[in-house]
C-alpha cells in the first residue's frame, strides 16, 4: 500500500465517512477486506447469523413481514438458516414500490433518517423505495471492495464515464470537488458522444493515466469500439463494466482498445452492489457477507450451475427490506472454489435482464450473446437493437453505412429465423441512431414478451 493510500485510509477517509454521514463505509470495508477469504462454511455461518438478525427485527418493526408469516404460521424462530428463506414469499419491484412507505417501512426508524431512493428506470419500470445512510455506506463498502480486487488502491486515478457523477458530498460543491481531487477521481460523461468529443476524452484518459475505468458495458464498448476503427489506444490497466449484459465480443474490443489493460465485470441492481470478477474471470464472486443469492426456476431453487432467476436477500437493508427480492436477472450459482482463494460463492453465468432476453414458441431463453458476435461481423452495420413485440414478430432496428447490401438484410433475417424458428415474422427498421436510455444504457435486446414473474410472487 501507498503511503498516500495509507494517508487517506488512515485520516481523510475517516473525517470525510463521519462528515457525511457514513461513518460505517470504512469498519465494514475493513470487515469485507478479511472476510473475502473465510471458507464457504465460515461465510454461509455469517449468512446464517445476519439472517436471523433480520428476521427478528422485521417481525417486530415492519407490518408486512409480521403479517406474511403469521398468515403463515412462522415465528423468527422457524428462519434460522439461508434454507429456510423457502418459507417465505418472493416479492418483485411492483410489491416493494406498492407497499414501501405503508407496511413494507422499518418503523423503528425515524422517517427524517429515511433517505428515498429509485432505481434507475432502465426497464421502464422504477422502483420506488427507502434506504438510510448506513445502508448506502455499507453499499460503498461492497464497491470498493470489488475495485480493489482488481489492484485499485485509495488514491489511485480512476475515471467514471456515466450521465452523473457520484459525489459523496453532492449538497456541499467546493467539498465535493476536494473529495474528487484528493480521490484522483475524474469524470467523463456519456451524455454525447461525437466524435469530436470521444478524441478529446481519448486525450484526458493519456493526461490522466488511470489505474480504473468504470463504465456502463455498451457505453465503453462503443468508445472502444471507435478507438479501434482509429488505430488509438489507451493502456488502462483495470476496465470495469457495469449496468448491463457484457458479451464476450465487447470485452475482446475493449481489452483491444485499452490493451494491455482487463475487462472485469461487475453486476448490480436496484442500488445493490451483487458481484464482481476476479483476476482469474472464472465467474463473479458474490458479496456474500451482504446478500443471499438465491437462484429460481418453475418457483423452485435451481440445481447448482443451472440458469434460472436471480432472488436477492439484502442482509443489511431494513428501512424497506429486500427479503427474496426477485430482480428478474438471469444467471446460475457456484460454490465451487475459486483458485483466487476467496471463499465467496460466484455467479459461474451471468446473462443478464430476463426482459434482455428472448423468448421462442417453444419455451427456449435467448440471450444478447447469440447475436452480438454476429452483428459485429456485419461491417456495414454501426449499431443494432433488435424488439421482440410477440413471440412470433422481431423488430431489427439498424444504423447502417453504404455497405450495406440487400443480401446482407437476407442474412440477418435467416440468422434470426434458425433460432427463433420458422414462422418468426421479421420487421428492419433503418434508423439514424440508436438512442440511449434516460440513465445512459444502450439495450441491445428489449423483449416486450417475457415478464418474469414466478408463480409465488406475492
């Protein structure tokens, strides 16, 4: 460690968490910098102690809990370990937000400590609930535990290239811009992306130097993707994707364009830091200590390794709990060891939104992976979205070049009518551009059909 990281580590991060408000981020940062390589069972015991810490205090405090389990005959008691969550129900975003701010509130907590919250909206759909400060604090930890993972240390330059920048003093601008330059954090928006703009961002990142760049997944990609048709490159050693599915073909573009620097995926939702790879990319760890991943398919847990719905339990999260949260994400679990030698179980698949995905007529999941690598070989084609309005009609929206030719259109329609199968109806759009979502995200899969909903969501 640096002595300016151990500076920051020692003083200013201290002083700058109890200013704000988050004097938590740096004990349980300290406690997830050790507990990373606890064995399985040392870590499934902690998961196990949280969870009964949980259960009781949402029993006395939150209606909505005291009220599903006596309707089901249960106690605190009868939840003592991470197997006996089964007994409880699966919510989704529409109960959280429905019920947030009646039953579903921690009402041990004084409502002028409740901090209101929404996810990002990327789906169309915003969650709506409530979080307090430990909890973000203890969200940051998780975070920057994954940043240092990949060889991050406080002090380090890194960049974030989103629609806003994170502050953690946002109300207080001259203390915000010394939290940024004693973090050597910069950032570049996402906002616009001319090519006049993507040089002059090319020439901040060889200024800057970066040890860490933090991005949404597609907006990297088309950077790196612009840097490569150029000839440019930028060595960063450490590139982190983040917000959306990330194919194997964007990071072999973005490990070109940052050459020799790696890609490392990180995985979240609704303002919860679930996972991250490693240096060995075998899978993304799960921050275990925090949340219980439970993998679901036909309303049952799934076979270790097998894809089915990501459900989340948030074991530090009160003031609206996430208990069997189903996130409609689609992945499969592990608890095989990791040679890094972290005991944290991992996400051995990760594919990414259910509504990411497609489905076909006879019940079969497509996922953005069979379909990127083969639009990034259609040179003619600049960008891509493709809409499933009903399981038998795609909609293929293209920014073309003049290359593009008539049997180039054939081969698209032919490629998706073998998967999709052959009655599939096809419509091409050809747009100017492809816009990005209001939060800054570029979807490339957008499935009107799946919703997601198991049988036993409440």
């Amino acid at each position: 460690m640096s002595i300016y990281s151990q500076f920051l580590r020692t003083f200013i991060l201290p002083i700058g968490s109890r200013l704000a408000g988050y004097g938590d981020f740096l004990p349980y940062l300290q406690q997830l910098e050790q507990s990373q390589w606890w064995s399985p069972e040392q870590i499934r015991a902690l998961q196990d102690a949280k969870l009964r810490r949980l259960i009781a205090h949402v029993y006395d405090h939150v209606p909505f809990y005291r009220q599903v389990m006596d309707e089901r005959g249960l106690t605190p008691a009868d939840i003592q370990t991470v197997d006996d969550l089964v007994k409880l129900p699966i919510v989704d975003k529409k109960v959280l937000t429905k019920y947030y701010d009646t039953t579903l509130r921690d009402h041990s907590i004084p409502r002028k400590h409740l901090i209101h919250a929404t996810s990002s909206g990327s789906t169309a759909e915003r969650l709506h609930y409530w979080t307090t400060k430990a909890q973000k604090a203890k969200k940051w930890a998780g975070l920057f535990r994954w940043w240092e993972m990949v060889g991050y240390e406080f002090g380090d330059s890194y960049v974030t290239f989103q629609l806003a920048p994170n502050q953690g003093f946002k109300n207080w601008p001259l203390v915000g811009q010394l939290e940024w330059l004693l973090l050597r954090h910069h950032w570049l928006s996402a906002q616009e992306m001319t090519d006049d703009v993507l040089a002059r961002y090319i020439e901040d990142l060889r200024s800057w130097q970066p040890k860490l760049f933090r991005s949404y997944a597609s907006t990297v990609y088309y950077l790196a993707r612009r840097m490569n048709e150029r000839g440019l490159q930028v060595t960063i050693p450490a590139i982190l994707t983040t917000g959306e599915t990330l194919t194997d073909h964007m990071r072999e573009t973005i490990e070109q364009a940052f050459a020799p620097g790696r890609v490392f995926n990180e995985y979240g939702g609704d303002g919860m830091q679930i996972a991250a790879e490693c240096e060995m990319h075998r899978g993304l760890h799960i921050n275990a200590e925090t949340y219980i991943v439970e993998i679901i398919k036909d309303g049952k847990r799934a076979s270790e390794g097998e894809l089915g719905e990501v459900v989340l339990t948030n074991l530090e999260a009160t003031a609206t709990p996430f208990i069997r949260y189903n996130i409609h994400d689609v992945a499969a679990l592990t608890w095989e060891p990791c040679q890094c030698g972290r005991g944290l179980p991992r996400l051995s698949h990760l594919e990414g939104r259910l509504t990411d995905m497609f489905v076909t007529s006879d019940g079969h999941w497509l996922t953005v992976h069979q379909f990127t690598a083969f639009f990034a070989k259609l040179h003619a084609v600049k960008a891509f979205q493709v809409i499933q309005k009903a399981v038998d009609l795609i909609v293929i929206k293209l920014v073309v070049d003049d290359r593009f030719q008539p049997s180039d259109e054939k081969r698209i329609v032919e490629t998706f009518r073998r998967y999709m199968g052959p009655n599939t109806r096809f419509e091409l759009q050809f747009v100017d551009e492809i816009p990005v979502s209001p939060v800054g995200k570029r979807r490339f899969f957008i499935s009107e059909v799946i919703q997601g909903a198991p049988n036993d969501v409440v």
